[in-house]
C-alpha cells in the first residue's frame, strides 16, 4: 500500500460514531490515539461517555455509549501511566474509511479533541510537518466540483 502525506492538523470524519469535521492532529511521539471525552463510565456493562468540541457546537456534549471497550494502560509524555478505556472505531480521511483504536480521555487542556498516533499512522501515512488540513481540503474541493457539475 502506498502511503499518503498527512500534515500535522488536519480535520477527519468518524463515521460511526457520526462526527464529521472534527479537529485532528497528527503526533508521531503518541503510539496511540485518542479522543477527548468526559463523565466516562461503565453502567449496566456498557461505557457511557460525553464527546467535547467547544468548537463545533453541533458535537459538543454528544453522548456516546458503547457496548465493547477495553481497559489500557497509556504512559502520558509526562510519565505517567494512567488506566484509559479504549473502544474500536473508524475514521476517514483522503476518501477512505480506517479501522482506528481511541482511547478516551480528558484533553480539556488541549487544542484538538483528537490526537492520532504511530499506531494508526504506522504503513498508511508519511507526516510532512509544514502541511495542514491535506485531507480536509481534497474533501472540500472534492465536494464544490460535484456541485458545480
């Protein structure tokens, strides 16, 4: 497989969990990725979570809840592991869709509601730092040549 130049933010639809648009950025020192969630935790054997995006107000506060999730512990840049669930998902950037593992966290104090890491990154993309918003921007443009057809 041929792998495709991502820049180092970008924006990323999340099919099943029915997010579109939503801020990425891509962080080759991460191994894996996660999405900014609160008020996590487990009911009744399933995993209750609320997504936050200030920034895109129609996902902000979105309830989640999912029926399969693991535990993992995820070691922070500063050293300190914390104990984080994970859940299976999708992503989908340059027109195509991606398994991705999320683990959910709280990322109040960060830009992006998303950070992807080398596990996801590892053989389908190489990361050209001095881009921003590649897939992004072929969706866009992607979308006016069909509506001007």
């Amino acid at each position: 497989m041929e792998k495709i130049v991502i820049g180092r933010f970008d924006k990323a639809d999340f099919p099943a969990l029915k997010l579109h648009d939503i801020a990425i950025k891509i962080d080759t020192g991460a191994y894996t990725s996660s999405i900014h969630c609160e008020n996590i935790e487990e009911k009744d054997d399933k995993l209750h979570c609320t997504f936050l995006y200030e920034e895109h107000p129609l996902y902000n506060g979105k309830e989640f809840v999912f029926e399969d999730f693991d535990i993992v512990f995820v070691r922070s840049s500063n050293g300190i592991i914390q104990k984080r669930y994970q859940v299976q998902s999708n992503i989908k950037l340059f027109g195509k869709v991606f398994k991705i593992s999320l683990s959910l966290s709280s990322r109040q104090e960060m830009r992006y509601p998303v950070l992807i890491g080398r596990k996801f990154l590892t053989k389908k993309f190489i990361v050209d730092t001095e881009l921003i918003d590649v897939s992004h921007n072929l969706k866009e443009n992607e979308t006016k040549n069909s509506i001007q057809k």
